[in-house]
C-alpha cells in the first residue's frame, strides 16, 4: 500500500546517477535515502523497510532458548559445522548475515568437491535445505555485535 517503483536509466540521467553516487544497481531507496543495492532477496528489501524489524528480530532472539552450539556465519563452512554438530543430537542454530554468504553472489561454482558444476543461488538453497533437515534454527539477516558467556548472560 502507498508503495512506488521507479526505473531511471542512467544512460539518459546521468545527472541522476552522479548525483546520487549510484555505483551499482539496483539501488534501493525510501523517501529519498538509500537503504540498499545489488541482489537483495525480498526478505532482505522488507527488512529495511519495516522500520520495527530491529525491535521484533531482538524480542524474538531473546525468546530462544541457550543453544549448545551456535554457528557465527551462514556460508558453507558454517552449514557445515551446523550440520555435523546437529547430526550429534546437539542444540544447534546459525546466526548468518545471509544465508550463504559471499557463494550468493557467485554465478558459477566448480571448485567444490563432488559437484563438478553449479551456480551460487542454487548452491545455496540446496545447503539451506540441507541444514533444515537436521533442526538446525537459522536466524537469517542478522549480525552479531557482541558475544556473551552463559554466565554473563543471568543479569
């Protein structure tokens, strides 16, 4: 509701372009400020959006229980380290930026072993899929600032 889209091609507003330091597209704003740029997932676009979000993602974090391990990153080392401690029967979860990491942004992937050709975003949903299925909680669109013992944590 209330929401605008506009396309500007820079070829014909370059004036536009300059004078909003556009390096990359798509660029993202509301009411004139920049908010993003690049491949955004829709995920991604209504968290900046939603100026609440902050409020509701931390009331809802601080609702969770301790977990046993929790994964910093949501690239493939992370996934992995997630699914192999989750396979352990250990309370899992992943606090992940994005989920995937820098392999979203790769087109294509043929370097990794026993697949010999795949691309980023496909990469990526199937890892995710993969990790699901331990009961792995994953905590997307979100950066760690601080890190607390469970000792630090009773006050």
């Amino acid at each position: 509701p209330g929401t605008t889209a506009t396309m500007i091609d820079g070829a014909f507003f370059q004036d536009e372009v300059e004078e909003r330091k556009i390096m990359a597209v798509p660029m993202v704003f509301q009411d004139n400020e920049h908010i993003g740029q690049g491949r955004m997932t829709l995920e991604e676009i209504i968290a900046k959006l939603d100026t609440d979000s902050d409020a509701k993602d931390a009331e809802k974090l601080n609702a969770k229980d301790v977990f046993d391990v929790l994964v910093i990153g949501g690239g493939p080392a992370g996934n992995t380290s997630a699914i192999y401690a989750a396979r352990k029967g250990i309370k899992t979860g992943i606090v992940a930026e994005r989920m995937g990491g820098q392999v979203m942004d790769t087109m294509d992937i043929e370097n990794y072993t026993s697949i010999q050709k795949t691309q980023g975003p496909k990469f990526v949903a199937e890892m995710e899929a993969h990790v699901r299925e331990y009961g792995v909680d994953i905590m997307n669109l979100q950066r760690v600032a601080d890190i607390k013992g469970a000792d630090e944590t009773a006050n």
